[in-house]
C-alpha cells in the first residue's frame, strides 16, 4: 500500500504493536504459570489467567 510495507503505516503499526505486546504478556504469564509447577507451588491462580489471556490476546490478535 502506498509503495512501502504495510506495517509503515500508523493505522496498522499500532494496533499490531498492542496485539504483539499482549501475545508477550500471556506468554510470560504462561511462563510464570510453569515455573510455578516446576518447583512444586501452587499456580492454580497463575495458569487460569495465563489461559485467559492468551485466549483474549489471540482473539484479539486475529
């Protein structure tokens, strides 16, 4: 569009940034979930939301 990737324009960059940083937030939560378990802790609390907010960040992503 316009002779210059997509991702240049404003309208497009920013939505993508905030899906990208969303998608990194669940990931990390995911993490944070499995290094819970791994040492044998509690992360009932921890792997509920990660799963909530890779859902919301991917719906939100497509």
């Amino acid at each position: 569009m316009f002779g210059r990737p997509i991702g240049q324009n404003q309208g497009v960059a920013h939505p993508l940034a905030r899906a990208w940083a969303n998608l990194e937030a669940a990931d990390l939560m995911v993490f944070k979930a499995a290094t819970l378990y791994d040492a044998g802790e509690p992360c009932g609390i921890e792997a509920n939301a990660a799963k909530y907010l890779a859902a919301e960040a991917a719906h939100d992503a497509c």
